[in-house]
C-alpha cells in the first residue's frame, strides 16, 4: 500500500478507539496518535500543580502554564505502542487513573489548552499515514481525513468495560463511580462550548455494544481498504 491516508476515530469514553486505532496503525504501519492521553497529562501537570481538583479550577495559572507543558510520544516495542512522555517523564500509567478520568474533560473545556494540542497533532499529521483518536479529530484536528470513524456504545456497556479494566490494574473503584464517571464525561464532552463530541455527517456512526474486538477490526479494516481504494 504506497497511498495513505488520515483515519480519524472520535467517539465518547471507553468505547474502545485506543485499542481499534493501535490494532489499525500496527496493521497498516501507519503513526498512532492518542490525543486523549495529551489531554490526560495536561491534566496530571494541572494537579500535580494544584491548578484542579474536584473542588477547584484555576484556569488562568493553567493557561499561564503551558508554554512549561512539554509532550511527546515515544514508542515501547514491549508493548507494541507509543507512551507518552511529559516534560521527559514517562508518565503513562498516571495518566490512567481515575482521579484523572474525573478531571480530564474540564481541562479539555480550556480553549487555550485545546488549541495548543491541536497544532501539535496537526504537525504530527501533516504527512498522513496516521491514526487520531479523540473527540474532535474528524471535526477540527483533521477535517479532510480520507476516513472517519464516530465509536460509540451504551454507557453501562462502557462503564462495565473501565471497570474491569481498572480491577485488572488493581485499581479500587466502584462501579457506580465508574458509571457517574462515564456519564459526567459524556455530558462534558458534548455540550462544551469550544469543538464539541460530534457525529458529522461524513463520519461512519459505529456501536460497538456487542462487538467484539476482532469483528469490529475486521469490519474497520473493509472501510480503510474501500478508502485506499
């Protein structure tokens, strides 16, 4: 395949576009971006600097901040995926707890925080052949991308999903919290002011509820040999 293209993954929390676009890039050899992770480890920066908690936001020291904010992703053949590194730390299992699930989603409301990272994964793009997920990259990130996938499934099928996952780190978490927690993201994500979660009308609408992961890849995979024609 010497053509390539720009696949962009969008869709609400813990339905899975990590796992289906690292599945892609690694068939297809293309660049895996994970936005959601940039996001998350703004957000650790933000607590570790006591700019958010759940009691408070400080956006103003937050946006003052980020030109001190340094990402980058560097790839870990042990584990088939690129982690992300801030300021030169490794800081990709932080950015997986729940403390910062709970916050995520208000630091990515910052107008100021989004456009920072949307230059950078625009950059990263730039020559194609890539993976994107997140909630604005058909939208905003990349709105010419040749395919555009729009993940979604039931929240308590989300919910159950995280859930487990979180059990089988050794998280202690209950499910109800998850829940809240996944529900809380999705009205976030959808109604905030600056590139809102949304279903366009160039992008594939894909539940994934009762898919599993092979049959979810496999129909992928039809969709992005149709766009490589």
């Amino acid at each position: 395949m010497t053509q390539k293209i720009t696949i962009a993954i969008d869709g609400f929390s813990s339905t899975g576009k990590s796992t289906i676009a690292k599945q892609l890039a690694k068939k297809l050899g293309y660049i895996y971006v994970d936005t959601g992770a940039m996001y998350r480890a703004v957000t650790l920066y933000a607590m570790q600097h006591n700019y958010i908690s759940d009691t408070h936001f400080n956006t103003n020291d937050l946006i003052t901040d980020l030109k001190n904010i340094s990402l980058h992703f560097v790839f870990n053949n042990n584990l088939g995926f690129a982690e992300i590194f801030l300021n030169n730390t490794n800081v990709e299992a932080k950015i997986r707890t729940i403390e910062v699930s709970r916050l995520v989603s208000k630091i990515a409301t910052v107008s100021e925080v989004r456009k920072k990272l949307v230059l950078e994964q625009q950059e990263m793009g730039k020559n194609k052949g890539i993976v994107m997920d997140g909630r604005d990259i058909g939208t905003v990130v990349f709105p010419d991308a040749e395919l555009k996938l729009f993940m979604t499934a039931s929240a308590n099928k989300r919910a159950t999903r995280r859930y487990k996952e979180l059990l089988d780190r050794g998280d202690k978490v209950s499910y109800q919290e998850i829940l809240h927690n996944v529900q809380e993201r999705d009205r976030i994500d959808s109604t905030r002011n600056d590139s809102p979660l949304t279903l366009t009308n160039d992008a594939i609408e894909f539940d994934n509820s009762n898919m599993g992961l092979e049959d979810q890849f496999e129909r992928i995979m039809t969709l992005v040999k149709m766009r490589l024609g």
